[in-house]
C-alpha cells in the first residue's frame, strides 16, 4: 500500500531575478519589481511529500525525525536568510525564480530516498503563489 506523508518548512530568503545577458530595462521589463537591484526577499513555505510503500515493520513510509533533519540539514540550513544570487552556489548562475528553487530543492532532497520513494515539492513564494516539482522533466 503506498502513502504519502508530508512534512512543512520555511525559510526566509533573499533574491533578484536577473538575467546579466539583458539590459536593466529588458530585465524591468520582464521581471517588474522582483528584478530590484537591492534584491527583495520572501517568507518560503516549503511541503516536502515523500510516496512510498508502508515498512511492514515500523509503519513508516519515511521516518518523520529522519524527513525533518534531512530538510534542515539540505535545505533550511542553506537557504535560510540567505540572498539566494549571492551566497548558494546553486544560483550563482540560475536565475533564482520559485520553480528553480523547488528543482534546486529536490535535487538536494532525492538522493537521499530510496529508489522506491517519490518526491514531490510544493513551494510557496507568497501565500497565492506556489509551484510544485516531482522530477517531471
């Protein structure tokens, strides 16, 4: 029987979506005011859900202890108050945007799980804004 369970984060960050190869209007013009060279920052609500078989023998589909300390560890850890173009490595070149952030997300998450686990993130930049990402290419 597959389950998913879930586990929320947050972490608070900083950004500036920019594309160096564009002029300050073209990148005005297209990102608007998130494009502010003094960067702006967000409160991210991040829902990590892991699918998997139930263990016959603990009950668990994934540990929660396990699920949590790999998202502070991965995660919180390294975005959390930072200026996301600026001190993670992985946006030193991407541009900082919330789907690049949940891919960057799993990408750290998905090694960590077994070959049987699916993954799904679910990110929150505002409260009405959200995107998710499950390794769909």
């Amino acid at each position: 029987m597959r389950v998913t369970v879930s586990r929320k984060a947050h972490f608070n960050a900083a950004h500036r979506l920019y594309r160096s190869d564009w002029s300050d209007e073209k990148n005005n013009l297209v990102f608007g005011k998130c494009s502010n060279e003094h960067f702006h920052g967000h409160n991210y609500e991040l829902i990590v859900n892991v699918n998997g078989e139930i263990d016959p023998a603990t009950g668990f589909v994934i540990d929660m202890k396990v699920l949590k300390d790999l998202i502070k560890n991965e995660i919180e850890n390294n975005l959390d108050h930072k200026n996301l173009n600026l001190e993670v490595p992985e946006f030193f070149n991407l541009n900082p945007t919330a789907e690049n952030i949940a891919v960057v997300i799993y990408n750290k998450l998905i090694p960590h799980l077994s070959k049987d686990q699916l993954l799904e993130i679910i990110l929150y930049e505002t409260p009405r804004n959200f995107v998710k990402y499950s390794g769909e290419k």
